[in-house]
C-alpha cells in the first residue's frame, strides 16, 4: 500500500504545525495472522506535532525518513454470530534521526492490542483497544497510556464501504491532553487487485489535529 496523510493543528500554541506522511505499507497475511510493515517519509513544520509527545523549541520546517512501524497480529477463532478479533503486538522503531523532534521521539514504543469487528444487520461495528510502554527521551517521564477506538461501517454496495472510527487515547504527559479525533472515510474495490481508501480527520483535544486527510492505495498479489 501507498498511504498519502497530511495533518494541521495548533496542538495547544498560538500558531498551526503542518505534517504530511507518505509511507510504503507492506503487510503479508498468514493461516491465523498478519504481519505489516510502515515506512514513512515525513514532512513537518511548526512547535508541535499530532501526539503529544513531539515538540520543538523554536519553528522550523523538518524532513526525513520516519519511524518504522512493525505490526505481528493473530486471528482468534470467530464466533457464532460473526464477531472476528486479532489480538497482537505492535512496535515503533526509533529509526528517524533524533534531531528530528518533529518526526521522532528518539526511543521506541511497545503496544500490545486487540482489535474486533461484529455484523449488525447491514452495518459492522469496530472496536479495539490497546496498551503502549512509551520510550522516555532525555528529560522526559512519559505516561504508558491506554488507548481505543470504536467505529461503524456499512456497504453502499458490494465494492464500497463508508464508515466513521472515534478514537481516544489517554495523555502521554502529566498535565498533557488526550488523543479525541474523528475519522470518515470511504473505501472500495477498483479492481480484484486494487484498494482505494479516502478518509478525513477532526480533532477535538490539543494532542489530535485540527483537520486531517488522506488516502491510502493498495495493491494484492
């Protein structure tokens, strides 16, 4: 997959910050399980950043290779009425240069997660949550926060999807502000082999963006 993100907010200061992602997602899928690859390239500019856990003390435009991302998840047998749960581990490698504050951290964070889906009658409810043990920087005492989603979806026809995802995540730093954001998106079936996915993004705390959109294109082989 090809995912294309950009992201703008205040995230508490006076003066919006910029971001915008392009990332090479790879994900191969296994009898019971998945394992995804994300290799972003980041541009970035402002005092701070969707999260809450990247700042700079002066403005500044940044831009590189960003953390890589790697997903190893595991199918639990469905139930009866449909409902299909992963349950799985995720981790951020700090491979970005650590000079990038607006792209990286500089340490590595571990999730473990759970994510679910049930049928409804014609729509499909989604849910997940998950921990993070967040990597401290120099100077830094992060929080190792909790953090979920809950979402519905529903087919306008059998290639194309709509649905809507809220997500929270607790704050990463004492006096900090939570994640709350909202997501819409639409995706669908362009051939049997290629995915298109358009979605956009509302935040409604300092950690999350203003406003957020994006694509993703995804090719199976």
């Amino acid at each position: 997959s090809l995912n294309l993100d950009y992201a703008e907010g205040r995230y508490g200061e006076r003066e919006k910050s910029f971001m915008a992602t392009s990332s090479v997602i790879v994900r191969h899928r296994f009898e019971g399980g998945m394992i995804k690859l994300n290799l972003p390239y980041v541009r970035a500019r402002g005092l701070s950043a969707a999260g809450g856990d990247r700042t700079s003390d002066t403005r500044q435009a940044q831009e590189g290779l960003g953390d890589v991302v790697g997903t190893l998840a595991f199918s639990l047998p469905d139930s009866a009425g449909g409902t299909m749960v992963d349950v799985g581990t995720k981790v951020k490698w700090a491979t970005a240069d650590r000079a990038n504050d607006l792209i990286t951290t500089g340490r590595n964070d571990y999730s473990l997660f759970a994510d679910g889906l049930t049928p409804i009658g014609p729509a499909t409810l989604h849910y997940s949550l998950g921990w993070t043990r967040k990597g401290d920087p120099a100077g830094m005492d992060f929080r190792n926060p909790w953090y979920g989603s809950i979402g519905l979806s529903s087919k306008l026809d059998p290639k194309f999807t709509l649905g809507v995802i809220y997500d929270y995540r607790q704050p990463v730093s004492i006096g900090g502000a939570p994640i709350r954001e909202a997501t819409w998106y639409l995706e669908g079936e362009l051939t049997e082999r290629y995915r298109l996915q358009l979605y956009l993004v509302s935040g409604y705390a300092d950690a999350s963006p203003d406003f957020g959109a994006g694509l993703t294109l995804s090719a199976r082989y």
